[in-house]
C-alpha cells in the first residue's frame, strides 16, 4: 500500500535499486554508506551494506532509507577494507526485509554476496529449473537466481561467474564479493549503467558517477556491455562474459532517474536533458510569457526549452522536500491534499502568465491534471504542456516499474484527448527522433516504441509471474 501512495504522489515511474562497492580502501562500509546515501533516490524500501576483512564477511541490512537503516554503531560492526551496498526498489519479488540485499550466500567453498540492479527476465524457467534440481530459495526476489547458479557451476569462482551469467536474460548490474575478490558485472545489452572510479589505492564502483564525488573519488569509465571486471588486490582483470552484446542503455536513465550531475555513456545527465528540452522547443513551440519545470527532473528539460524558444525560464513550481513517505492515506481527498503537500505553485510567478509547464514524462495522467489545476488556481492564464520524452505505451520488463499496459493512459488516449483530459491548453511530446537526438543511438526506447531488445519468449514467460 505504501507504494502504491508514494506512486500516487510521485505519479511517476519508479526506480529500480541502486549499488555501491569499494575495494581496498580502509573504512570501506563508512564509504558505502555515503555512496548509498547518494543513491537514495533509486530506491527508498531497503538498504544493505557487507564488507569483507578478507577472513570473514559480515551483512547488516534493514527496511527504509539508508539513514534510518544505519548508525555509526551498526556502520562500525561491518570491518574491513572491501564493501558492497544495496537500495531497493522492489520490482521482482516484492517487498519484506528477506528480498533487501546483498543477498549473503553460505558455501562451502566460500561464502560471498551479491547486490543487483536491474530485472532478470528469464527468472521463472531458472528457477524451476533450479528447483527442480534441489535448489532452495530464501527469498522472492530475482537476484539470488545467481547465487544459484554460481554454485552449481565448477572451477574457479570467477569462472563459476563467467558460466553462469550466460544463463541470465534481462537488465542487470551486479556487485559480486568473497573474501578475496570483487566481480562487478554489466548485462550484456548495456540497460543499467555501472561506473568505475579510483579511490586512493583502491577503487569504487557505483550505479551512478555522481556518488565519486561524495566519496572523493575520481571517474574512471563505465564498464562495457558483457564485461566483467574481477577487482584484486594487484590488478584488476576485465572479461566478457558473452561477445553478443548491444549497448542500449534504458533511456529513463537519462530522462528521469539518474540525478543531473551524474555521466551515463560520456553524457552528463542534465546536458541530455536540457538537450531534449531544446529539441522539444523546436518540435513544438508555442507563445507563451514563461517556462516553467516541474521539479527536480525536469527542470534541466525546461532550461533547454527556454534556451531555444527564447520564453525566459522561471521557478513556478517549489517542491516541499519534507514530505514524509508514509503520511498520506490513499482516498481522493487525501490524495489531492498529498499533491499540494508535495508541490506548491508560485502565484508571485504565473499569476496572469501563459506557462509553458516542461514535465519529463506521463505515466497515468493523474499527476499532471492536479499539477495544472495548482497552476490555474495560483492564476496561470494558460498552461500548455510539453513532455521532454514520447508517450509512455508500453510496459517495461527490464526492472522498471511502469506499472501494466492499462494503467499507461498513452495506450488509451491520443495527445489531444490527454490533453482535455489533465487540463492544459495545448499537450505536446517528444518524438522517438527527437530522443534518439538528444540521448544518442544507445539507448533502449522499448516502453516508448513497443520494440523490446530482448527475445519476446522470455518477456512472455515474464508477464505470467
Ligand atoms: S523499456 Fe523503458 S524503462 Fe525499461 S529499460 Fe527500456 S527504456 Fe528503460
């Protein structure tokens, strides 16, 4: 239920996990820590950090944010110089403290541990498949299929890791740690984004490039499609576990939740958004006296929509950062009440105003109407809506949550009828082209196009768990 509010509120797509890991640095579970603190926004329902004294490794994990799960006592139980964390989002799985991550597994050639980021398509045949076998699950969540599978493989454990990815289909960026090594895994088709950085004599690894710079560590690269990287002590050594890739990484990344000052693929994430903001000026301008964003992820889009139409850019929208996650209760009026909580429209600002109003997206409309309603009622004399992607028409299987084919009001209403339907003046998208321009040719478009990058079998197999 909590979900469904904070999804009401957010009105958004949701994130889908975020990890962080550290190799030989001292107090790696203290920088851990930060990391996750700076990957907060990927997911909000867990957090976990273990970490490794090169004898032993220790998991502390819990529900909630990252502040309410850690304490500098807690922080102090996990020793050692090497680190992985965890954010969820559950999106496979569900909720409940067994699904929160890093996964510990007990082995008798070694124990280790595993955090991922991202959605294993071909879950269900793997797991029967596995059950079938002996295996016994823990947990609901996808991730532990490839501790599983790790272990029924033979040779060196990073060769069990090499056997074993080929086996998985779908989105996933893993952090893999024993007591000696550090994997750090990209999918083969590129969906989540993976970096790499130096930390003094060690390294960091991270969903997203903007958690360096809270721990002082400097970017190195994003690791490739297929690769994986087996982090020691001398060196790190980089395999592919597969030839077959592609790179297309999602284009909700970009668009909605990477924070602005992260790099995904050499692109600054806020550069790609004002670059979209711009292409959509271009594609549908209007005359209008203001353009405002709606706060935060889109107001880089709403920059570069004011850079190119020349319509100055204005702050019309202020967001109340202290909304707690929990305090709305999901009836009608609630919900309304939870909205204006949420956002406040500047009266000073739009009052008599034409408002161009950049969002990033339009998941179920619901969100959009009220915030119009906001503007209107602060006296906005006409608000004309502009979304910085394509309309949203398809669900995505790659560990996003868009929530199912009908709730997507897209695959139900043409523009115009949105349009009428939240309110605005006038409503206008993005075009796939126009994405395609300003996010590059790598990118998945698949809940904006209906073409997947991945077989349709396992996708099927997906939609009846
Ligand atoms: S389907 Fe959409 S949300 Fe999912 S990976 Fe592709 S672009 Fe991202």
């Amino acid at each position: 239920m909590i979900k469904e509010i904070e999804y009401f509120l957010s009105g958004k797509i949701n994130e889908e996990c975020g990890v962080f890991g550290v190799f030989n640095v001292e107090d790696a579970a203290q920088l851990t820590y930060y990391g996750l603190h700076s990957l907060q926004h990927r997911g909000q329902e867990g957090a976990g950090i273990a970490s490794s004294d090169g004898e032993s490794i220790i998991r502390e994990k819990g529900e909630g944010l990252v502040t309410e799960v850690f304490n500098t006592e807690r922080i102090a139980k996990l020793p050692g110089n090497m680190s992985i964390g965890h954010v969820r989002y559950s999106t496979t799985g569900g909720g409940g403290i067994e699904n929160v991550q890093p996964i510990l597994v007990r082995s008798h050639t070694g124990d280790f541990v595993i955090a991922h980021n991202g959605n294993i398509v071909n879950a269900k045949e793997l797991k029967m498949q596995l059950e079938a076998m002996g295996s016994i699950f823990h947990t609901t969540s996808d991730s532990e299929i490839i501790g599983h599978l790790i272990q029924r493989e033979v040779g060196d454990f990073h060769e069990k890791i090499l056997k074993a990815l080929p086996k998985l289909e779908g989105a996933f960026s893993f952090l893999i740690m024993n007591n000696e090594n550090l994997f750090v895994i990209r999918d083969k088709n590129g969906f989540r984004p993976l970096s790499m950085g130096k930390l003094e004599d060690g390294y960091v690894f991270s969903s997203e490039s903007s958690a360096f710079e809270i721990v002082g560590a400097d970017y190195i690269r994003g690791l490739k499609p297929g690769e994986v990287l087996k982090v020691s002590k001398d060196e790190i050594e980089s395999f592919q576990y597969t030839d077959c890739t592609q790179d297309k990484m999602c284009s909700m990344e970009y668009i909605y939740f990477s924070r602005p000052d992260s790099s995904i693929n050499g692109l600054n994430v806020h550069t790609s958004r004002r670059n979209c903001g711009a292409i959509l000026a271009k594609e549908s301008p209007v005359e209008a006296d203001i353009v405002i964003g709606v706060p935060d992820s889109s107001l880089s889009s709403a920059m570069g929509y004011s850079d190119f139409s020349g319509i100055p850019y204005e702050m019309g929208l202020v967001k109340n950062r202290y909304v707690g996650r929990t305090f709305i209760k999901p009836n009608q009026h609630q919900r309304e009440r939870g909205v204006k909580m949420k956002l406040s429209a500047m009266e000073a600002v739009v009052k008599d105003k034409r408002v161009v109003l950049v969002d990033d997206s339009i998941v179920r409309g619901t969100t959009s109407k009220h915030i119009i309603k906001l503007l209107k009622d602060a006296g906005a004399k006409e608000v004309h809506m502009r979304i910085a992607s394509s309309p949203i028409i398809s669900p995505c299987f790659y560990g996003v949550d868009t929530s199912t084919y009908n709730e997507l009001i897209s695959t139900r209403l043409s523009p115009k009828e949105l349009g009428e339907y939240i309110g605005a003046d006038s409503l206008a998208f993005l075009s796939n082209d126009g994405m395609i321009e300003g996010l590059g040719k790598n990118i998945c478009l698949a809940c904006f196009t209906g073409k997947y990058p991945t077989s349709m079998f396992s996708l099927l197999e997906n939609l009846k768990k």
